[in-house]
C-alpha cells in the first residue's frame, strides 16, 4: 500500500510540476517576446489582459496542486536513507522558492501594479514608464520560475527512476 502511496504521489507532483514547467516555458519563449513586440499601450494591454484571464480554477490546480503535492512527497519519503530523499526535498524547494514565492512577492505586485492603471486615460511618456517599471523586472523574475520549474521537474524525473529501481 505504501510503495502505492508513494508513487502516485511522485507521478502526481511530476505531471503537475510539468504541466507549470510548460505553461512559464511557453510564457518565456513565445508569449513575452511575441507581446514584447508591440507598443508601449498593446503592450500592457495584452499583458493587463492575460493577467486578469489565467486566474482561474484550471491554472490555479496546475500552479498550486505541486506545493500541496511537493510537501506530501516531502512527508512520504521522510523516512528514505537514500538520495532520493535529497532529490526529493531540492525539486520542492525549487518549486516553493523558485515559483510559488517569486510568483507571490515578485510577479504578482508586479501584476497588481499594471491592473490599477486605467491604460486608456494614460499619456504616452506613463505608458512607457509603467513599461520600463513592469517589462524587465517581471521578465527576469519570470526566468527564475522557468528555470527552477524545469530544474524541480527533472529532479521529479529522476526521483521516479531511482525509486523504480529500489522496487
């Protein structure tokens, strides 16, 4: 029962975390460099846009079903005297630190600036500063959760070889 447990946990935390990895992979190499293309006023409005429509029930089970799952994982290989155990605790930390806390104090301030400007009542010269404000820090920001999240989902792969092995 528990090498059940166990594994449908690891496979459960893998999926999802793959399922974020995807979603900030494709955010870093189409959707940010596509929108970056556009001026100052589609840009923000795109970006506006998109931020007010992930929040949603699907995104929010893809985005915070891993921390949930990650902890679990944490608590049901507590007792592995192996590296899996190491493997384990990293992937999470890179998950909980490189995502959900970059996304919580970093992206998301971020966000909560640009949706309180009415983007239609600002000049030019607000648009480009809430641009140089908003652009580059949310994107570098956003690397750090695409790297961690690929990082956490590679850990994730190993973990289920190397517990499939000890089986």
């Amino acid at each position: 029962m528990q090498f059940s447990i166990n594994l449908t946990s690891l496979f459960v935390s893998t999926f999802l975390t793959g399922l974020t990895t995807g979603l900030c992979f494709t955010w870093a190499n189409a959707v940010t460099p596509g929108i970056g293309r556009l001026n100052d006023l589609g840009f923000l409005q795109a970006f506006q846009q998109m931020n007010r429509t992930i929040i949603n029930p699907t995104f929010i089970v893809i985005f915070m079903g891993p921390f949930f799952v990650h902890l679990a994982n944490v608590y049901l290989f507590r007792a592995t005297s192996s590296p899996l155990f190491w493997i384990i605790i990293i992937a999470a930390l890179l998950y909980i630190i490189g995502l959900v806390f970059v996304t919580l104090f970093g992206n998301v301030p971020l966000n909560e600036l640009l949706d309180k400007v009415d983007l239609n009542q600002a000049t030019p010269e607000e648009l480009k500063s809430l641009r140089d404000q908003f652009e580059n820090k949310w994107n570098r920001l956003h690397l750090i959760r695409t790297i961690t999240t690929s990082i956490s989902f590679a850990l994730l792969i190993v973990s289920i070889i190397i517990h499939s092995k000890n089986l």
